[in-house]
C-alpha cells in the first residue's frame, strides 16, 4: 500500500505519514473552527422584549416659533439590558378642532429625527422638536415613538396636548 524508500538502511514508509498528517490537521481545523465560531453570546431573547422603554416624558410647550416638545432619551430596552442601537425619533400628531371636538382624528407622521451620536461617549440626554406649522385655536396631540436601526418602533410616548394660540 505504501511505497517505501531505503536511505542508509532505514526504510520510511512517506504515505502513511503524508495521510497521518493530513487528517490531523484537517481534525486540528475542524476542532478550532468549533471553538472559535461558536456564536451565541448569550440566552436568546424574545423579539419584544428588544424594543426600547417607552417614553414617559413627553412635554409640549408654547413658544414663539412654535410648539416645542421635549422628551428623554430611552437607555433601556424593556427587559433592562442597555440600549445600544438607538436611531432615532418619529414624531406623530393629530389635530383636533374645535368645531368638532368629539370627531375621530387620526394621528399623521410629523417628522422622522435622527439621532447621530451614537459613537460618542457623552449621548445627548434631552431632545428637542419645534413645531411651526400650526393654526390658531386648534388643538394638537403628540406622540413620538424610538426608532431601532433595525427600523423598529417603540410603544407610543405618553400624549402631549396643546392647543395654539399665538
């Protein structure tokens, strides 16, 4: 099966050895690949509980330009772990009128915000949206909901009425 070759009298047997050596190292990669790729990082995690703690902050004031709202930053995602992939805001409001009151309104996408300083160390706490297109005696109702960079959305913020009076 293998050929030998005669050197000073010994005889050595190279395809055998050759073989050997291949199939140990072929058992060498197998077994790092096993160790090295091993990706899970943790317990899996329900795809709800990766949405960010919701907005409970929601304010809405008067100003000269506008309707100002503000709002916290959510650091958690619902099941406490550390929120690491915010992307942004999406700001929604409804405009009730006082001709009708009771009338359903529905909630309309105001802005999309984006949050940029997600590789910084020092993260803004506080954020800030002006609304300047208002008409007087109305009466406006804002949500603003996270954004994930996956596009995701929290649950809606607590609401924030206003009605505008210049």
């Amino acid at each position: 099966m293998t050929e030998g070759k005669e050197r000073n009298g010994e005889k050595r047997e190279w395809g055998r050895s050759l073989s050997q050596i291949s199939v140990m190292g072929i058992l060498f990669f197998v077994a790092f690949l096993l160790v090295v790729s091993c990706g899970r990082k943790g317990p899996p995690r329900a795809p709800e509980l990766a949405v960010p703690e919701t907005i409970k902050d929601l304010k809405a004031e008067a100003g000269g330009g506008g309707i100002a709202l503000t709002w916290s930053r959510p650091t958690r995602y619902l099941d406490g772990k550390s929120l690491d992939d915010l992307a942004g805001f999406v700001v929604f409001r409804k405009e009730i009128t006082q001709a009708c009151p009771e009338c359903p309104a529905p909630y309309r996408q105001r802005v999309a915000l984006n949050v940029e300083d997600q590789q910084k160390f020092i993260k803004k706490q506080k954020f800030r949206y002006v609304d300047g297109q208002l008409t007087p005696q109305v009466n406006y109702v804002y949500r603003v909901f996270s954004r994930l960079m996956d596009g995701s959305l929290s649950d809606p913020s607590n609401e924030a009425k206003l009605t505008w009076r210049p």
